[in-house]
C-alpha cells in the first residue's frame, strides 16, 4: 500500500514568483528583412495590364473584356490610369468612350474611316484616347494642308507626357495621329491657338 502525503509546493519551484523559469528573460532577435508590402487590388490591376502574353502566368484575360457600348477593354481602362473600382474617374471616362463610338459608327453598325467621319467625330475620337480633363497639343505639319500632329497630353493633375511616354503609358497614339492628320485647327471650335503665328494647337477638355 502506497502511503499518501500532502502536497508541498517546495518541491516544486518551477513557476514560483521565485523561479520564473528559464525563459523567463529569453528575448528574440528582429526579423533580418523587412515584411512584403501589402499588393492593394489598384496595384495588382496595374500590374497585370502590362502583361499581354496568354502563355503568361500572370496574364489576366478578363482584362480583355470589352467595355459595352465602347470600343475600349478594361486593359485600355487601367493602362490609362483608369481605376475601374473608382466611380468618379470610370464614369467620366466610360461616357467619353460610348459618346466617341456613337459618332463613329453607321446605322448597320459599320465604323466609319477615320477620313470620312465629321469634325465633330474627329474631335470626339481624340478625347476619347486620353483620360477625362486632359488637354492634347498639337503643332501644324510642314506638309501642306496644315493638318494636325499631336505633340503630346497635359493630364489633369499638370504631368505632362509627350508622345512616346503617352504611347507607352498605354494611350493609343497611333489612333491620336491618325485623327489628328484629318483635321485643321480651325476646324473647329474647342480647338484653342497657342500662338497663332507658330502653328500650335490645344485641345481642352469638353466643357461641362
């Protein structure tokens, strides 16, 4: 028969106010690198327009999707600076591009070449290749006619991009050229001289 004794807590000092224990004290090292910043959705957007090979792992292809009612894919959007979750920027822009295809497609839903559409669908088109608020300038070609060359666009916070950063920041440049080549500035009215003797246009924003 095993005699039973009470229980005496000296014999066991572990976790006592006087034996804390070993680790009582132990402290570890910071982190040697700094923790991966976190990717908000915009950045990930951004990041994954650039990428237009399928074979891509990071290809997104829902970013091909066209816009209804525009000419225009939500890779068009975010390249240009457009975030699709941002209502204030989106709407402005979406309604630039539907209001541009309206002028430039036919009844039996043919587009209409670039140099057979009005001035106004000239005008039209041009703002629709730049966010909402730019300004697009111009110099006068030496070739006769006086038609338009786009020199580059000033952004609505002030940045200005001239026509290869315009291009590779993703606008359609080559869109811009050829409708600015059927178009004078005096052809039409939201079109502003800079200096009426040096052959350099602006067009602004549409007015509210």
């Amino acid at each position: 028969m095993v005699a039973m004794t009470t229980f005496d807590e000296t014999l066991h000092p572990r976790g006592q106010a006087g034996n804390a224990g070993q680790f009582a004290t132990k402290t570890n090292d910071a982190p040697s690198g700094e923790l991966a910043p976190t990717e908000t959705n915009w950045e990930r957007l951004q990041r994954e327009a650039v990428v237009v090979d399928p074979s891509d792992p990071a290809f997104n292809s829902d970013l091909d999707m066209v816009i209804p009612a525009t000419n225009k894919t939500y890779r068009d959007m975010i390249r240009m600076g457009i975030d699709p979750n941002d209502e204030d920027r989106r709407d402005p822009w979406i309604e630039q591009q539907q209001t541009a295809r309206a002028a430039i497609i036919t009844f039996d839903g043919k587009r209409i070449d670039m140099h057979e559409r009005s001035r106004l669908a000239l005008v039209l088109t041009l703002r629709a290749d730049v966010p909402p608020g730019a300004t697009i300038q111009f110099e006068e070609t030496d070739q006769g006619g006086r038609w338009l060359n786009p020199r580059g666009v000033r952004l609505v916070d002030g940045t200005y991009l001239g026509a290869a950063d315009a291009e590779e920041a993703g606008y359609d440049w080559e869109n811009i050229e050829h409708a600015a080549s059927n178009i004078r500035g005096t052809d039409h009215p939201d079109f502003v001289a800079i200096d009426p003797y040096s052959g350099y246009w602006e067009l602004p924003p549409a007015a509210e």
